[in-house]
C-alpha cells in the first residue's frame, strides 16, 4: 500500500490510498478544483480513483463530495446515519454511487481488506477506517474527543497511523474561542489534544510501527513543531525510540509526499 495526507485540518480533510493500480479516497473536505490540485502534486488523477470513503457529515470532510461524485461517477461509501445527513445536505448525489459501509463492518474495495470502527465525535455517526494489505496495516483516527481501549483495540499495532494531534491545552484556553466552543472540543466529543495523542499513540504502537503523520492540528490552537515536540516528549518517557518510529507533519494545502507503507 501507498498513501498520502492530502489535506489535513480544520479547513478540510482528505487522504488517497493506492495498491496495485487501484486507489480511494478517504473523505474529500476541500473543493473539487482543491483535490485536482493536491492529487496532481503526487502525479495522480482524480478520475483513476475506484471509491471514496467518507468518516462523517462535517464540511471539512464532504465539501468536494457532490461535485466529485457527478463529475467523475466514483462509488461513494458511508454509514446509512451519515448518508441521511450527506442527503439533507445534498440531494443531487446519483443514487447508483451510494453505497452502505456501516460500523464495525469488513468490506474489500479496490483489492484492499477495510475494517470500519466508530469513534467520538459530534457527528451522527462517526467512524474512521483500518486497512489491511499484504501483511501490513494502516489505521486513521481523528476527530474524536479521545481514544477508548475498543479503538485502541482496533488500530494497535499499525504499520503507520494518521493521528489527531488537534491542540494544544494552553493555547485552546486562552484563545478567543468562546467557552462554550472550547468545552465542546475538550469534551469527549471533540478533538484529541497533544498530549492525549501522544499516551494513545504510545499505547497502541507496535514494533513494526514505523511512521505516524499527526493531523488535524487547529490552525488556532496548536503549531505544527508544538504538536511535534508535545508528542516526542511523551513518547520519549514511554521508552518509544523517535529515531525509529518517525513523526511527520500533515498539511492543511499540501500533500504529503506518497509514502510505501
């Protein structure tokens, strides 16, 4: 398997995964003109795509999904709760693209083995996705407000992970965000903080754990060396070697250079 952060954060959210000559998108949160442009920075075409997954309703993760889907007929898969959603947003989606992967399923699409897992989040029905091929596992998790021991079940032991860093504690409360917003993204509804991120990360890593990209860092409440040194300090205590296993930053307009897991 090969993979690549598209886009990471706030202001939208997608990651491309390919195996031999087949590939998926996994939520596409940026407009349509946004995701030619960042699958072109990998030498790759939207069109050859076989499927999107898509975690949950939030903009930042389905913005580009109605003009992608009509525009290049790509089968589209989600929960039946987000499909709801999806469909109150957008009613426009061709029917014959939308298919049912809910909670806790296994399906194999473009020749890769998918396991689905919910998490916590302020969305009906959120999950994110663990994939499976030749003897490796990737496993994604972001935009959940913390890591119970089921997750941690389900994605322990990835050869690579995209891991929510979200933000920094310190910086979150003396921001000008409201308190009822910053309550809502402590809750364990809403994002994963650095420090979080890094005893969750330290606890489901295994020795064939190799890169882990943090991501959706808040443009206002965390940097991306901040979230860096947070997450290497604690792996540091937990006797996790960060020479071995690397840390790599995700970018909110950039792609991440394609990486063979």
């Amino acid at each position: 398997m090969r993979m690549s952060v598209l886009a990471s954060g706030s202001t939208g959210n997608a990651t491309y995964i390919e195996h031999d000559q087949q590939s998926i998108l996994i939520d596409v949160g940026l407009s349509g003109k946004k995701l030619e442009e960042l699958m072109q920075q990998i030498n790759r075409k939207i069109q050859d795509v076989n499927a999107i997954l898509i975690t949950h309703e939030h903009v930042d993760h389905i913005k580009g999904l109605g003009v992608i889907a009509r525009k290049y007929h790509i089968p589209i898969y989600a929960n039946e709760q987000t499909w709801q959603q999806i469909e109150l947003k957008d009613q426009r989606i061709p029917n014959e693209l939308k298919y049912l992967f809910n909670p806790y399923e296994h399906q194999t699409i473009a020749n890769i083995d998918i396991e689905s897992y919910n998490v916590s989040h302020d969305a009906i029905d959120p999950q994110f996705y663990v994939f499976h091929k030749d003897g490796k596992k990737f496993s994604m998790i972001t935009d959940t407000g913390y890591v119970s021991d089921r997750m941690k079940g389900y994605i322990e032991r990835s050869d690579c992970y995209i891991f929510e860093s979200n933000h920094d504690v310190n910086m979150l409360r003396t921001s000008h965000y409201p308190w009822k917003t910053q309550q809502r993204i402590l809750s364990d509804l809403g994002h994963i903080s650095n420090i979080d991120a890094g005893h969750a990360i330290a606890d489901v890593i295994g020795e064939q754990t190799k890169r882990i990209y943090l991501s959706h860092l808040s443009q206002d409440n965390n940097m991306q060396q901040l979230a860096y040194d947070s997450v290497s300090e604690i792996l540091e205590q937990r006797d996790v070697d960060t020479n071995i296993v690397e840390l790599k930053h995700t970018y909110k307009d950039k792609s991440t250079m394609l990486y063979e897991i």
